[in-house]
C-alpha cells in the first residue's frame, strides 16, 4: 500500500529536510515515527528537499508499507510521536503510479521579509529583514524578466544537484503588507537556493543598488557571481505542491 501525508513544520530547529547522520532533520524525524506506528521501518520520498531553516506549510511525501492502518492513524498516531514543530496535516491512500516528486507539476514557495528599521523580535526565525525601505515598484518590474523559461544558472547554489538549470517560471508576485514584504513564486520546479538568490536580487534593487533590467542582464548572464549573495532562510516557506485533480490529494495550499 502506498500513503501520501501532506505535513507542515517550522524548520528553524531542523537542519533541513534531508536524512543526515546526528544532525537533527525532518525527514529521519517523520519516518521514526512513521515507524512505530507502521512496526515496520519506513523510508519516505519527497515532494522537494527544504534547507536548514526554511519552512513548509504543505510538504508532501509518500510512502509503502504492508502496515494496516486507518488514515486517522497516520496523522493523529503520528503527531503524537513528533515533536510540536512538525505535524502531518492529512494522509490519502494513491495508487502505486503516484511519486510524490515526479507526480508534482508545480510547487509553490512564499517569502516573508520584514521591511523596518528594527529587527524582529516576535517574529525572529519566520521572517527575514531588511532594514532600509524598499521600493516595491521596482521590484515587481524587475521580477517581469524573470518570468517564463529560462536558464537560471545565475541563481543556481554551487552545490545543486538538478540535471538542468532550465525551469519555468509562472508566477513571481510581490505586495506590500504593512511593514512585510511578500514574495509569491511559483515553478514547474526549483534549483537549489534559486528562491532565495533571487530574493537576493530583488533586495538590491528594491533599496536602489540597481536598476530593475540589471535582473535581466543577471539571467542572461547565467553567472552566480553577476547575483546578489544568498537571502537568509527564515523567511522562506515550501507553501504548496501542486498535482493533477486525479490523485484526489487534498488542496489545502491551492489558494492564498
């Protein structure tokens, strides 16, 4: 039998999702849990890797097991066994066809950056920050040049392991909301820390470092060293994945 579970966690004590030896994550965290429930060891597989610090509102992973359990088992069983920073939101039974990566047809990140003098006290480990006031209009013309198909390898980390820097972007939205700034993106997939260069990027430009066509000629470039550094995690959430009405997943994430 194949599970799917959609689960949400604060990444600020994780050092990010992927199993690694003595070094705290979730996913050696979800599947110790999904293992005493299950009595049986469980491996999981992922909608998208999250890097230290970063959250997720939907994580989506799946999962076989001969196990039988009722779905009310697999959330509420198993939140009892994690700690309070992760908790599955909800578990659907698919067919053995669903992965949830190569299922997924979009994913869905949002950056939340707190624009004010002072830092955040609160809020600190959810937001990023920037101190001086950024010019959202320009910002959102520079994010024009970035949305469609492209080659990002100018925001593309060292350390990526995708096979083509080429995705598509189809959405890069940005409001203000009193004293945070929004970022909404949306692609087929990500490059590693893609999300956060371009962030980078637009920081520049929203405080008057460059102008907004800089961020073209950055792209055009396909050089990281044409980019702005790397914008903190804290601010990032994994906010949605988005598969095709068949799996009947539920879509808690597919609206604002």
């Amino acid at each position: 039998m194949r599970i799917a579970l959609g689960l949400e966690y604060e990444g600020s004590s994780f050092h990010g999702w992927q199993s690694q030896p003595s070094i705290a994550n979730v996913q050696d965290t979800l599947q110790a849990a999904l293992s005493a429930i299950a009595q049986q060891p469980i491996s999981v597989l992922t909608a998208g890797r999250t890097d230290t610090g970063v959250h997720a509102l939907e994580q989506v992973v799946h999962f076989d097991t001969t196990a039988e359990r009722s779905l009310s088992a697999w959330v509420r069983g198993t939140n009892a066994l994690l700690p309070r920073s992760i908790a599955v939101r909800w578990a659907h039974p698919v067919p053995d066809e669903f992965h949830a990566r190569f299922s997924a047809y979009g994913r869905c990140y949002r950056y939340l950056l707190l624009n004010r003098p002072v830092r955040p006290g609160l809020q600190d480990g959810k937001v990023g920050w920037f101190h001086l006031q950024l010019d959202v209009a320009a910002m959102q013309a520079a994010a024009q040049h970035l949305l469609g198909t492209h080659d990002f390898s100018a925001f593309r980390a060292a350390e990526c392991q995708a096979k083509s820097p080429i995705k598509t972007l189809r959405r890069l939205d940005i409001r203000r909301d009193g004293e945070l700034i929004v970022f909404d993106l949306e692609a087929d997939a990500f490059l590693h820390h893609q999300v956060r260069n371009i962030v980078g990027c637009l920081v520049y430009i929203g405080k008057g470092k460059h102008p907004p066509y800089w961020l073209r000629e950055v792209l055009e470039s396909r050089s990281r060293a044409r980019a702005a550094p790397t914008f903190a995690p804290d601010g990032l959430y994994l906010r949605h994945i988005r598969y095709e009405e068949k799996w009947g997943l539920p879509q808690l994430g597919a609206g604002e």
